[in-house]
C-alpha cells in the first residue's frame, strides 16, 4: 500500500471520529463538506474544473452541495475506495493524491485544539519532500523575494529565485507541504530580514 492509500483510510477514520460537522481548516467547510469535495474532485470530472477555474465554480457548488447532502458514510465509503476505474485519476493516485490525502487529513487533525504534528517514518518525509519540492514553485511564485527551503535532515532546496534577501523556512517536509498549501498551522521556523520574512509569510499560497 502506497502513501496516498496509507493517508486515505487515515483521513477517513479520522472523519469518522470527528463526525461530520466537525470543523476543517478549509474556512468554512466542515467535514462532511471536505468529505463532499473529495469525492466530486474524484468522480465528477463533469464539475471538477472548478476547483482550479472560476468560470466553472458556481457548476462546481451545486454539485459539491449536492453530494454533501448524501448519508456521511456513503461519502466515507467513496473515499475509502478511491477514484474509480474510469477515473483519469486512477492510474495516477499515487502521485496526484499524495499532497491532497496528506494535506486534507491534516485539515480535519489540526482543527482540534491540542494538536501536534504526527511522527513520519523516513521514508514517509522523503517522499513528502519530493512532493514539496514541486508543489512549493508554484505556491510560492508570487515571492518578491528568494525562497528556500531547509530540513532539520539538512536538505536545502531553492524554490523561487530572484533578487533580494533569501527567505529560509525550515521544518519537517510535512511541515512545509502544508505551509505551501496555505496552511497556517504548521511548526517552522524562519530565517531572514524580518520584513522580507513578513511578505513570505503574508503571500497568497494558494495553488
């Protein structure tokens, strides 16, 4: 079992523990709402674009409403098996759905009080480094100033080149995967001129 599948049933037994109207860190969304939007995000290619295009959002909320008006353990059950086999998907999940299980498992994990970063296996972080690696040029693009990011391993990665002041953030790959997904709740440190710092950290993160 792959990483994305090992992230997906812990994502789903921990919205079963929470329950449905549990809150996220996705703004207003509750669990049943995340729970809606991974599964149109899977198997609705009819509506998904409008995760990433405006012009197809409102078709994009009719069908995530409606999905989120299913019993919530239809839609756990449809998250557990994953894309279906006519799913573009499917063939990819262990790439495309790596970042997404991870970061939305942590979504409804941090929205408790009291949380605190799991412990990863190696292997774990590696492959999460090599996600964020990637995903971080695009989070990150609208940087004014240089980005790079570092392991407390001691991997050092530039992400946005430029002119100016280097901006550093520091912490576990999981850490940062989650920084770069917009998340706030995250445990990293920062090395910079404070001002550079403040417009890394105030950046629109959102992919």
């Amino acid at each position: 079992m792959n990483m994305a599948q090992r992230e997906r049933r812990a994502l789903v037994e921990t919205m079963k523990g929470t329950g449905p109207d549990a809150p996220t860190l996705c703004g207003e969304w509750t669990v049943r709402d995340l729970a809606a939007h991974l599964v149109v995000r899977e198997r609705r290619p009819d509506a998904a674009p409008g995760i990433m295009l405006a012009p197809f959002a409102g078709y994009l909320q009719k069908v995530q409403d409606k999905a989120a008006g299913r019993e919530f353990d239809e839609l756990l059950d449809k998250i557990r098996t994953g894309p279906p086999w006519w799913s573009p998907l499917r063939p990819v999940d262990a790439i495309a759905n790596l970042g997404e299980m991870f970061v939305h498992h942590e979504d409804v994990r941090r929205a408790s009080p009291g949380w605190e970063p799991r412990q990863l296996p190696a292997e774990d972080q590696r492959r999460l480094w090599a996600t964020v690696r990637k995903m971080g040029k695009m989070a990150y693009r609208k940087s004014p100033v240089p980005v790079e990011f570092s392991t407390p391993g001691g991997e050092r990665a530039r992400i946005v080149d430029g002119t100016g002041p280097v901006v550093t953030l520091t912490g576990e790959p999981s850490e940062l995967l989650l920084h770069a997904f917009g998340r706030d709740q995250v445990r990293i440190e920062t090395a910079g001129e404070p001002d550079a710092v403040r417009q890394v950290l105030e950046l629109d993160r959102s992919l």
